[in-house]
C-alpha cells in the first residue's frame, strides 16, 4: 500500500482556485484526506479534511443501496447527503473565521 500511496501523493490534482486565487476551496484537502485514511491514520484524514468520511460513506451506502434497494435507503442517502455538506459549509467557515484559508 505504500508505494500507492507515494505514488497518489506525487500525482495529486491541482486546486484551480489554489493555483489562480492562492486560496482554498471548499474542497481542498480530500484528496490528502483519501491518501492519509488509506494509511490507516483515520485522525489525520479527519484533520484534513472532516468531510471524508461522511462522503465515502455516502457513495458507498449509495453503491450498495442501488445494488440492494434498502427500504430507507434513500432517506438514508438524504442524510448523510445532508451531513456532507453541513460538515463541508462549516469546515469552510471556521477555515475564513480563524484566517486558515491561505
């Protein structure tokens, strides 16, 4: 697993809004968050990038709901959908309160 990981670090996608604006983007820090969570180290991805794991929770529920049709499956999916992006808005927003966006 080490040498995926080295190699998904050397080939991370540029941030357009990093790279033209030099600040971050609602999104910056998933993919480091990913590599960090395949490592093993669940508190490091989580302080990157908090989001992580609610999103891969909801594309793996999703992949698994669409396989098996769960009888609230897709109040399930609007929930953790929900708490997505209610964990992305207010990462973001203590990102701008406490000057971190740089």
């Amino acid at each position: 697993m080490n040498v995926f990981t080295d190699w998904l670090n050397e080939h991370l996608l540029t941030c357009p809004s990093k790279h033209f604006f030099h600040l971050d983007c609602p999104g910056c820090g998933f993919q480091r968050s990913i590599i960090t969570l395949l490592e093993g180290d669940i508190a490091k991805s989580f302080q990157l990038y908090p989001a992580t794991i609610p999103i891969l929770t909801c594309f793996i529920f999703t992949a698994l709901h669409i396989k098996f049709d769960f009888k609230y499956g897709a109040f399930v999916i609007k929930v953790l959908f929900i708490l997505s992006v209610s964990t992305i808005v207010i990462f973001y927003l203590y990102k701008i309160f406490t000057h971190k966006l740089i």
